[in-house]
C-alpha cells in the first residue's frame, strides 16, 4: 500500500447500507467488526474496509483525521 491508496481509502464515501454518504474513515468500529467477521465485500471496497478495520483497531483513527477531505 502506498499513501494514495490510504488517503483514497480515508476519503471514500460508503456507497450503500445503513452508513451511506460516510466517509469510510467515520464508520463506527463496530461495523467493521461487523465486516470482519461476516467477510469483505469483493473488490476494493471490500479492501478499503478492511484497511479501516486494521486503523480502528490499531487505535490509528485520530492520526488519520486531518487528512478527511471535507
């Protein structure tokens, strides 16, 4: 992974369920966990979730918050 594809991963929308219009990096982590444990979606989607999942539980959120795009 490079830094576009963290900054791309921070700054993506969710397209659908009950948190469409976040950005993935404003998910709440029990849905990710969520995720976790159901599975990814395919794709780079699925990818950028499981990133998400690997900063909220690494405690990495508020170091990543200034780079949201608003």
């Amino acid at each position: 992974m490079n830094e576009q594809q963290l900054l791309e991963a921070i700054n993506q929308t969710m397209p659908f369920g009950k948190y469409a219009g976040r950005k993935l990096l404003q998910l709440p982590e029990p849905y990710l966990v969520w995720f976790h444990s159901k599975g990814f979606p395919e794709g780079k989607l699925g990818e950028q979730l499981a990133l998400m999942y690997e900063v909220k539980l690494n405690g990495l959120e508020e170091m990543l918050q200034p780079l949201l795009k608003r």
